[in-house]
C-alpha cells in the first residue's frame, strides 16, 4: 500500500489551496488538538441557513448548526437533536417542545423563538431565500410569501410561541412526516445577531454546532474550529477543520497524496483505476442518497412543444450509461432507472425500472423517437455543467459521443462547459438555459418525497427546469396527507410515472459517496449524503 507519508517531500501542487496552507502535516489548534484540513468548493452564496441549498455551503452548516432533528450518520434517520419531543393527534398541528441547555456559541441560549423567528426570516418574500419553498406547508406562508405582490403579513400565522422552549405549527393541509424533515437546515434556528446585524453575522456566522467560523476568505479557505461550549452529544473529537477551496479536484487529490490535504471527498474520476493502489483501506466508496440527471428548460418553448416529450425520451435512450458508469466511474455510479436513489430501499420509494425503456440504451430507437418529434430544436443539442468539481466534463463529453454515435449525423451533441459551481448554479436559478443542463440531487432528508417535490412540483425549490403538472401536483399533495406510508409511497410513484411519460428529467445514475483521506487522520466516514463526519474525525 502506498501512503501519503511517502510522499511528503514532494513539491505542492499547484493550486488555490496554496494561499490557505502550506506543505507538511496536519496543523494544530490553538488546544493542541489536529486540524482537519478537507477540500471544498466555495458556496454560491453567502453561508445562510434558508439561503443554502447546495452542498458546499451545506457542509458548513451541518458543522456550526443543530436543528430540531439529525440524521443518524450511518442508518439516516431522523433522531430528536434540540427537540425533546413533537407531538401531534392529527397530523396537521404538531407542538415542539425543545430540549433545555442549548445555547449559541456567542452565549445566547436557543429558545422557541430562535427557531420561530429563523422560519419567518426564511419564508417571507423580501428577504429572498432559496430554500423558502421548505416553509410553504405552514399555514400563513401564502401571506408572507405570494406568488405575486407584496406581502400582507411579517410572520406565519401558522406558528406560534407558547413558552421558552415550546411552539405550535400548523400546516395548511395535514404532512405525516413533516417531523421527519426537520433534520433539514433550512430549519436551524437563528440568534438574534443573525437580526440585529445581518452583515455581520454572513461574515462570521453564529450557530449552535459543534464547531465556530474562525474565518472565511472566498476563493481560498474556510477555517472552523472546535467549540468548547457545545453541549450536545457530538462534540468534535478534533481541534478543527480547515475547507481549503479547489477548481480542480484533480489537484486536490495530487495534494492529498503529497501530504498537504487529509480528506478528499470528490475522488476525481482519473484517480479511480488507481485509488485502492494509492490509498487502500483509507477509501471509502458506499451507496448514497444522490441523484444525476439533465434537466430541460421547460421555460424554454423550443423543449417544451407539442410532441418534443418524444425527442426529450429519445436523447435519453441515445446515452450508454453502463458503458459511461462503467469506463469513467469505475462502478462507483450505477445507471438510473428512476427518479429517486436505491439508498431508499429501507425507507420505501426507490422503484427499480419505474423509467422503462427510456432509460435504456436503444440507439434506433433514439434516433427514431427524435424525428417523430419533430428533430432536436435547430438540429442540435449543447449540455451545459459546471466544470469544477465532480469530474463533470469527463461525463459531459461521453454523453455527447453516445449521442452523436446513437444519431449517426455528426457533432449534433456538444457541450458548454461553465468554469465555477457558483456560476453555473446563478444561470440554472435565473433560468438562463437554452438547452439541458446537468443536475446533481443530494437528498435534504432520506425520504422519497424530496427526490420529488423540489425538483419538479409547481414552485418546487429547486425545480429550475420550471417543469409543471397540475396531476403531478395534485399526486404529490395527496401522498403527503397520508398517514399510511406505503399508501404514502405508492402516491409517490404514481407522481414518479408522470416524469417517465413526460421526461422534464433524465435520469443518468446514481452516485455513491467516495472520499480519500490521509494515514494522519482516522474514524472517517461518509453520512448517507456522502458528507464526511467531519466532527467524529480524529488527528494523530
């Protein structure tokens, strides 16, 4: 086996990361304690609990926040963290009851409004939150948050303090498993620093978690550490972590085996044939709740006419996903066959074969279904994906070859590839495409419904394909009213049909969670989101 510390007198790698650490080992807190010093992609945008929706921001804010719920790292239920207890009788009204002793780092102690006035900051329309569609089901969101005009209230009617450690929720139509959401960030709570200087607080921001933001420099690194007061039962067994920022993960890796990172969890797609040479016992590849797909700007009327249902199936049985998850992944992706993950399966709701025969590899049948309707818009077709991380233009690029290969007609397949996750994620939520454009899913919480509602329901969250249907809709409100979960989940796969019928999506493969880590470090693991547990990372 080949380590890392046999390598350590080569020269860094050149990279972003060199503004934010130097050669050698792992770096010391200032309590003696190792810091943990892990690749990253800077967030699009500023770290802010309702604001953050995607997986860069998302690590920082499982390490500086605690919410009502926690997913167990290892089986991905949604166990009781602040919260003593959510009782309810009819599925519709639920009442909180809050765990006593927590507090915010800054000394603050979390209380039934820090969690009341966190939700109302999120929901309501002029504060312009990403992930304000998770608070549409409490009663009152329709007044702080119109579809058009201004607002006609400042909070939710539909929550309601009762005491320091006790508020009710009232939803606008009964969700028997909306307890098991709140594991979600978007409902962390929230000091009153966040309030009083919002500036401020984006630029150091206060939690409740296990660790504290030492500081931030975009484009260059993140450095948390340890904090001493946290109370709760996942106290760090490190001194810290150090998010050191990569444009290429391919350089992250070559600084791993130098010695100068100690967790890489993108193992770019060049390493694969060789990462159990180079690392051996210290790789993890196992099943995760994450999703690939291409999604159609449905906004967009040249996807979106009369018929193109048949040329949007078609692109999808031109693509050889066996063959790309095979030759590029290494059986670290496992083509899709539904809309979902089969980390599922102990939760209900992953469907083996529930997309058909358009998921599967048909290239006279691809090239048939195209002309019938109608060709590909101007007779050609351009993907487009950010670059930076995830090995993404290697994909790109084997896609476009099956699809010109499947066609027969030249380089009708071709690819826009966008430099930074940032930018790319602005143009997917400005609805600027004007072709498909990769989408990564990782799950929120491990349930079927978010591999749906988000993604394609009316208004979803992060529906930027702006994909509408009015049964799809209707299918997905229906199965979260039941209190019966496999009647839940059969719903939820009735809904699932309509995108086969329709393929606003398609399906590429699911992904495992991978992640690569130095012999200084140890008891690393991925959760079912394949993000590292960073708190439970010990440094020799």
């Amino acid at each position: 086996m080949r380590g890392a510390t046999h390598v350590k007198w080569a020269v860094c790698a050149v990279s972003v990361a060199l503004a934010a650490t130097a050669c050698g080992g792992s770096s010391s807190g200032g309590d003696g304690a190792g810091i943990v010093r892990s690749s990253w992609g800077d967030p699009q945008n500023p770290i802010e609990p309702a604001n953050t929706n995607e997986v860069q921001g998302g690590k920082v804010l499982d390490m500086v926040f605690r919410g009502l719920k926690r997913y167990d790292p290892k089986t991905g239920e949604a166990e009781n963290m602040v919260a003593e207890k959510i009782d309810t009788t009819d599925q519709q009204n639920f009442t909180v009851t809050l765990k006593s002793g927590w507090t915010f780092s800054n000394g603050e102690k979390v209380t039934a409004k820090s969690f009341v006035d966190a939700w109302n900051y999120g929901a309501h329309v002029d504060n312009k939150q990403n992930n304000s569609p998770f608070f549409a089901n409490i009663e009152g969101y329709d007044q702080v948050h119109p579809e058009s005009g201004k607002a006609t209230a400042k909070t939710m009617s539909g929550l309601v303090v009762k005491d320091a450690r006790t508020f009710t929720v009232k939803l606008n139509e009964k969700f028997s498993t909306w307890p098991e959401t709140l594991g979600y960030q978007a409902f962390v709570p929230l000091p009153q620093s966040f309030f009083e200087d919002h500036e401020g607080w984006l630029k150091k921001p206060v939690g409740n978690g296990p660790y504290t933001v030492e500081s931030y420099t975009k484009g260059s690194s993140m450095k948390l550490r340890a904090w001493d007061g946290y109370k709760g039962p996942d106290k760090a067994q490190n001194g810290g972590v150090d998010l050191v920022v990569y444009t290429d993960n391919n350089t992250a890796y070559t600084d791993l085996m130098a010695g100068n990172l100690d967790l890489v969890d993108d193992v770019p797609a060049k390493q694969l044939k060789n990462v159990k040479a180079d690392l051996g016992d210290r790789y993890i590849n196992q099943p995760a709740l994450i999703f690939q797909s291409v999604v159609f700007p449905m906004y967009d009327d040249r996807w979106n006419k009369p018929g193109m249902e048949k040329v949007r199936k078609g692109l999808s049985m031109a693509i050889n996903r066996e063959e790309i998850t095979q030759q590029i992944y290494q059986g670290t992706r496992t083509p899709a066959t539904d809309w979902t993950s089969p980390a599922l399966r102990e939760k209900g709701g992953y469907q083996e074969g529930l997309c058909g025969d358009a998921c599967t590899y048909d290239p006279k049948r691809a090239k048939k279904l195209i002309e019938e309707g109608g060709g590909l818009p101007g007779g050609k077709v351009q993907f487009t994906s950010n670059v930076d991380t995830g090995s993404h233009r290697d994909w790109l690029d084997a896609v476009c070859n099956s699809i010109n290969n499947a066609l027969g007609k030249g380089a009708v397949c071709t690819v826009n590839p966008v430099g930074t996750f940032a930018d790319f994620k602005n143009q997917m939520a400005g609805y600027k495409m004007t072709g498909p454009f990769r989408s990564g899913w990782q799950a929120d919480y491990p349930l079927i419904q978010n591999f749906l509602q988000p993604l394609y329901a009316t208004g979803g969250s992060s529906n930027y394909g702006k994909f509408e249907n009015k049964e799809f809709d209707r299918l997905i409100s229906e199965a979260n009213k039941e209190s019966d979960q496999a009647a839940a989940v059969a719903k939820f796969q009735d809904a699932e049909k309509i995108l086969a019928d329709q393929m606003p999506a398609i399906p590429l493969w699911y992904q495992n969670g991978s992640a690569g880590w130095s012999d200084l470090v140890s008891d690393v693991q991925l959760n079912q989101f394949s993000v590292p547990v960073y708190d439970q990372i010990k440094v020799s």
